[in-house]
C-alpha cells in the first residue's frame, strides 16, 4: 500500500506534568535530564535521524526554558518553531495540534509526545493512502492495564469491549483529521475514537523499549536502562 512518509513533526511539550512534581515545578517535564541531556533532546534527535528537517513543539508551562534550551534547532541540522499556548492550562493534545495547523503544512505529519521514550525507528512512519491517522500502539503497561485501542489482523485501529494496546503517543497524522475542529481546548483521544467509525484509522503494534514518563518512579527506571547510559 503507497504510504506518505512525513517531513514534518510537532513534539507534544505544553503538558504541566503535574504527576512528576517537585521535579516539574521549576522544570517543565521535557527539559528533564536522561542519561546525558533533555529528555526532549532524545525525541529531537530521532526526528533528524529519520530525515525529517521541519520540527514544531507547543509549549505552556515554562515554556521560555524549552525555548531557551532548544534555540532554533541549528545544533541537530533542524528547523524548530514553537507554538505558545496559554501557561498555566495549555490546549491540552488536540487542540494543541489544532492550535499548530498553519506551521505543520498541507501534508501527514508526524507526533510524539514529549514525555515518552523509545527506540523505534521513527522512519518507517507513514501514513497509508486514504487513511487520517496511523498510530503506533503498545502491548498494555502496568500502570494502564485497560489499553486504549484494537488492532486487527489488517492493522486496522477498531472498537472492541476490551483494548488490548495502548497508544503510545507516537503517531503520523493527516491535517484534514483537525481542520473542521474549532480552536480551543480538548484532547486527541476522542478524536481518534471517532475517526474508528470511518474507517481511516491504521495502526501498528511496536514492542521494543518504550517508557511513558508519567511518574518520577518511572523516569527513575529510564536512567536505569542501558540504552540512555
């Protein structure tokens, strides 16, 4: 099936990280250290390995520090461009993308969120012809046993009584999917709960190293692996 490989990507960094406090109360949780630099910095480098140049990250809480930190992406031989959001609510991931629309362009784009870890290659993202979203799912963690979505044997994303992954905040994405949204504050999830019943929502199960920094215990256990030491 022809595939659209993105060649822009927006990192997800506007969230408070109100599960990671005190670490996040002077620090917003992207600016985090892992291993020998920002957890952010991690995502960044991924993105230019896999070729894509054109880079926007939202920002809210303390968002001049990402600012500050990442400058204009020269160092890593990107373009990055910010989307601020307001500081202490920010849009939350939906329409924070809403929000970034005009700077993410006309073709499928890639999304990651800035609190997750992992090693996939994030060059083999594409977005299938016809569909709005294809999204890279996980076998359940621990800490979220419910799972998110279904994935069947055709990588078609469908409804079932009981998800078997969760989404792993990783995703290649179509504009037309947020376009006819209004601005404002709202997450992805429902979004792309919708877009089930249409049919244009493709997925893939990846089950290498991936960490959801959603607790300090958990961002403890990452500076734990071998793979960022």
């Amino acid at each position: 099936m022809h595939q659209v490989y993105p060649q822009t990507a927006m990192i997800l960094a506007a969230g408070r990280g109100q599960r990671m406090q005190p670490l996040t109360e002077h620090t917003p949780k992207p600016l985090l250290p892992v291993g020998n630099k920002p957890l952010i910095t991690w995502q960044i480098e991924r993105i230019a390995t896999a070729g894509i140049r054109q880079i926007v990250i939202n920002h809210a809480w303390l968002g001049d520090q990402l600012i500050q930190t990442l400058g204009d992406g020269a160092r890593w031989g990107v373009q990055i461009r910010y989307s601020a959001e307001p500081p202490e609510t920010g849009l939350e991931t939906g329409g924070g993308i809403r929000q970034a629309l005009p700077l993410l362009g006309d073709q499928p784009f890639l999304v990651l969120n800035a609190d997750v870890w992992c090693d996939l290659p994030l060059n083999q993202l594409g977005l299938p012809a016809g569909d709005l979203a294809h999204l890279v799912l996980v076998p359940n963690p621990t800490h979220h046993p419910e799972g998110d979505f279904h994935l069947d044997p055709s990588g078609r994303v469908t409804k079932q009584t009981k998800p078997r992954y969760t989404y792993s905040g990783i995703g290649v994405y179509h504009p037309d999917l947020f376009h006819d949204l209004p601005a404002g504050t709202y997450p992805l999830a429902p979004i792309l709960r919708q877009t089930i019943t249409t049919g244009k929502l493709s997925g893939r199960c990846y089950t290498g190293d991936w960490f959801d920094i959603g607790t300090p215990q958990r961002l403890a256990t990452l500076r734990q692996h071998p793979a960022v030491n």
